[in-house]
C-alpha cells in the first residue's frame, strides 16, 4: 500500500513537470515569435494534437498491460481512403463515416485477436498489420490521393466550431473525459493496470488477461480509423501516405505522459499533456522557420528523455516506498 501511494505521488509530479515544461516553452516561444500568443495558434495547436490525444486516450490503457499498436498509422492512412472514395461517390458522410469506421475497427480485432488470444508478440503482430494496412491503402488507391469530386462539407468536421471552439478540441475535451473514467472508475481500466504489473498474478485472481487485451485493441483501432476520418476530413482528400510516423507520434506522447512501455503505469491526463509538450514545440519550431529534420531530432531526444524519465519515476517510488515500509 504504501509503495503504491509513493508511485501515485511521483506520478503526480511527473505530471507538474510537464506542466511547467509547457509553461517555460510557451514563454520562450511567445517571446520569439510575436505571433505564437495568439488564440487562433493555440486553436491551430490544438487541431494539430487532437488525433493523437484521441487515438493515445486508448492506447494508454492498452499500454498500461504491456502492449501497443504499430499499426495505427496505417489504419489512419487506409481508413481515410476509405471514407474518401465513399464520398467520392456520392455516399452521404455519415455512412460513409460508418463504413469507414467498421474497416478501421477490423484492425483492432486482427490485432486483438493475435495478441490477446492467440499469443503473438505485439511487436510482430501490430508490425505485420502495418505493413498490410499501408499495402491496402495503395492498392484501394491505386497510389495516388483522392482529392476529385468530393464534397466541400467533408471538411466541416475538421474546420467546424462549436460555441468559438474547434470540432477538434471538444473532441480532445470528450474523450480524455471519458478514457479518464475508464481508467479510474470501471473494471476495464483496472484490470488493465493489474494484467500490466503482473500478468501472471491478474490471470490467477481471476481476471480474463487475454480478454482484456483484445477489447483494448478494439478500441484504439476504432479510435485510430475515427483518426483517419479527421485526418482525410483535415485536407479533403483520401491519401494512402497520410499517418506516416503517427502511431510513433502516440507512442511518444504516451510515454511522455508517463506510461511505462512495460505497462502497470498509465495515466491518460498526462497523454494529454504530452501530446501538448509535442504539439506546442513543433508549432512553436515551425514559426521559427526550423527544418523538419531537426525537429525529428528534437522528437526523438524527448522520447529518450522520457524513458529516462519513467525509470528515474519508478527508481525513486520504489526507493521511497521501501524507506517508508522499513520505518
């Protein structure tokens, strides 16, 4: 009990750590370029983070038992193909949405399935169906973008506000609520944590592990397709190469948010902050004019940094959780 409550407290200032990471970025950032302090830019951050938030609000959860997803960045490529080619040919959005939706959602249950029933390693089993997904998308598209004759309301979705705000940001605001009261409040998010900490130990007390896992995979490919849509939603068109490097960008945020890769850690507000951390540098790098190649660098230093970071969290909780235990 009390190593517990050591790791909630660090967590918790993992979390302010973040927060004030965002504070020092935005000050240097507003102070670098006079037109960072803008609501309308904060609006275009926000859009710019929302799939990720959206698709990681699962995909935390499905971490937190020790696995992920590579495969969503393709799931977001084929499904907004999908959703175009439909609009294309006159289908009302809704449907086409649906449909859209479904195929997506088919992912999560191939890679469900793989994983939580038949015992392939998620690496192997997310990697595979990336490679299918990005193929798929190539073939359904024969290789090009579908941008003609589809409907100018396909971008509504993507450029619609809602009481002075974006579409986008009420969506980041629903579902990190509702993924919040899944991880805190239903069996879902718990057994999550417990098939994470000790899988083993979870599948003694009674817990359906393999079950677990499936579910979760449903829904962060149902999440990552309702990401293709918002995406093909964003340009108006279907592109087969769209999602490039997207569920890396998930990861990223996750772990930045202090989600163990090894699970039993999780925490879906700290995604989001994450996501944010991201989301304002690459907006902030980009009004300075600072080329894409070194903002990758400047990615793939925070996700060193927030391995580190998780390490040095979990050190320090178990360093304090005994100290108090032996007092």
């Amino acid at each position: 009990m009390t190593a517990t409550r050591a790791r909630a407290g660090f967590a918790v200032d993992q979390k302010l750590i973040l927060i004030g990471l965002l504070l020092v970025i935005n000050v240097f950032f507003s102070l670098a370029s006079p037109h960072f302090f803008a609501v309308s830019n904060y609006f275009n951050i926000l859009k710019s983070c929302a799939m990720i938030v959206i698709t990681g609000a699962g995909a935390t959860l499905l971490m937190m038992t020790g696995n992920f997803d590579l495969s969503a960045g393709s799931n977001v490529a084929l499904t907004g193909v999908v959703y175009a080619l439909l609009a294309q040919a006159g289908v009302p959005l809704f449907a086409a949405g649906c449909i859209a939706l479904a195929g997506g959602t088919a992912f999560g249950l191939i890679n469900g399935s793989l994983v939580g029933w038949l015992n392939v390693p998620p690496f192997i089993a997310s990697l595979g169906m990336m490679y299918i997904g990005r193929g798929l998308a190539l073939v359904v598209s024969d290789g090009s973008v579908i941008v003609d004759r589809i409907p100018p309301s396909m971008l509504r979705i993507y450029q619609g506000t809602l009481l002075g705000m974006p579409y986008l940001a009420w969506f980041i605001v629903f579902f990190v609520a509702v993924f919040m009261v899944i991880q805190r409040r239903t069996l879902l998010g718990k057994h999550a944590l417990a098939t994470g900490g000790n899988r083993n130990a979870a599948f003694f007390s009674g817990i359906n592990t393999g079950r677990i896992v499936f579910v979760l995979y449903v829904i962060v490919g149902a999440l990552a397709a309702f990401s293709g849509i918002l995406t093909a939603a964003r340009s108006g068109a279907g592109d087969p190469r769209s999602g490039n490097q997207f569920e890396f960008d998930v990861i990223l945020a996750i772990m930045l948010g202090g989600t163990r890769l090894q699970g039993g850690k999780g925490s879906v507000i700290g995604t989001l902050l994450g996501a944010l951390v991201v989301a304002v540098l690459d907006n902030g790098l980009n009004m300075l004019n600072v080329l894409t190649f070194w903002q990758s660098i400047v990615k793939g230093a925070i996700l060193v940094m927030a391995i580190l970071l998780n390490e040095k969290v979990m050190a320090g909780a178990r360093k304090r959780g005994l100290a108090r235990a032996s007092a």
